[in-house]
C-alpha cells in the first residue's frame, strides 16, 4: 500500500511538473526611445511561447509600430501604453522586427 501511495504522489509531481513546463511563457520587455529599439537585440529560448511587451516611451521617433514581418504582425504603439505582442513557439534562429517604415530594427535570436 505504501509502494502505491509513493508512486501516485510521484506521478501527481511529474504531472503537476510536466503541466508548468508546457505552460512557461518568456516574456521580453522592449522600449522605443530616441534611439529606437531598446534592447536592440534579444535571446529567447526555442520552443517556448514568447511575448513581447512594447512600450513607446517618446514622440520623437518614426516607430509608431512595430512589425514582425516573419510572423505577419504588425501593431500601433501608442505613447506611453504597454502592448502585448504574442509570437508563439520560436524554433532555432533569428526574427526580425522593425518599425513601421523600417527605418528602425531589432532581431529575437533563438538559441
């Protein structure tokens, strides 16, 4: 009966374990300012949901957007309000998002 007891409370940890990894969700702060994309650069993890969350901090710049156009993405960054941008599981490699006009870039680098 104790065998029983020990593998059901080791199944329910595995389960409970294996549930919060499928569930983890990196999420990555970027800023507009002055001089655009801060940080320019990200590392995210493979195969692990991303979100960004985007805040447009000044009036003097071009990027009133942002666009991933791997993803097909593309949203308004109003001044100073925090958006969420979902991008999903990310295999290997590396994505390029940008402002509207492309004027200002960045890269999520998957490794």
């Amino acid at each position: 009966m104790k065998q029983l007891i020990v593998l059901v409370t080791l199944f329910s940890s595995f389960a409970v374990a294996h549930a919060a990894s499928r569930s983890e969700t990196q999420v990555v702060t970027l800023s507009v300012t002055e001089n655009g994309f801060e940080p320019s650069s990200l590392d995210v993890k493979p195969g692990i949901p991303v979100t960004l969350r985007v805040t447009r901090k000044t009036d003097a710049t071009c990027a009133t957007q942002i666009q991933i156009p791997s993803k097909k993405l593309k949203k308004d960054l109003p001044l100073n309000k925090e958006v969420t941008v979902d991008l999903g599981k990310l295999e290997k490699g590396e994505i390029r998002f940008a402002c509207g006009m492309n004027m200002m870039e960045g890269k999520i680098i998957t490794r």
